[in-house]
C-alpha cells in the first residue's frame, strides 16, 4: 500500500508540476490558445498566474514533506486541496463548454482522494 501510495503522490506530484510551469510562465495568451485552456482567455493574468503557483506548492507538498520527514501530514493535506482544486476545474471547463476534461480532472481528484485517504488512515507515515 505504501508503494501505491508513493507512486500515486508521484504521479499528482508530476501532474501538478506540470500544469504549475504552464501557468506560472507560458504567456496567457498562448495557453487561450491550447486545448483546455480556453479558460484563461476571461481569467486575469495574476488568477492564471497563482493557480500555477498553487500547483507548483502542490507539487512539492505531495512529496517533499514526506520525504525529508519535516510535517508529513501536509501530503495528504496537499491532496485534499487538491480534490477542491479539482472540484474547481471541472467546474470551470464545464461553464466554458469544455466538458470533455471532465474526465481527466475526476481521475486526479480520485489520485487524489486515495493519497489523502491512504496517508490518513490506511498507511501514514509514522513509524
């Protein structure tokens, strides 16, 4: 379970990094232009801006708390914020007619259910 636990955070982790380095430094005009991200065309620069931030801290917070062992509750933590971040893009894509991300967002919301789960009640990090 620890194993599953581990490769599913890496996983989110991986996905997180990603969408943050998009955000964060892609102009918002070229993501408008990219599938999925027809959102960001009626977002502000410094919304687009911080969700990717956001993802960037979601990214290490998935991880590095537990790994250096210094506050590993904040990983399933992280993992919850991310199901509300979840909750929040699908509900973005459909009111901008994109709803075949649904899909995709549902899957990491459940990656990220079953991190917060496993890490609070099945398998947590204390020895």
């Amino acid at each position: 379970m620890n194993l599953a636990l581990w490769i599913a955070a890496g996983l989110l982790a991986a996905v997180a990094l990603t969408g943050g380095i998009t955000k964060t430094f892609v102009p918002k005009e070229r993501l408008a232009a990219t599938t999925g991200g027809g959102w960001t065309a009626g977002a502000s620069v410094g919304f687009v801006k911080t969700l990717g931030v956001l993802e960037l801290l979601a990214a290490a917070g998935l991880l590095l708390p537990a790994m250096l062992d210094v506050a590993p509750v904040l990983v399933p933590v992280t993992a919850i914020c991310w199901v509300a971040l979840m909750v929040g893009a699908m509900i973005t894509h459909l009111r901008h007619g994109e709803a075949r991300f649904i899909g995709l967002n549902l899957a990491y919301l459940a990656v990220a259910a079953f991190v917060a789960w496993g890490r609070l009640d099945s398998s947590p990090f204390t020895g």
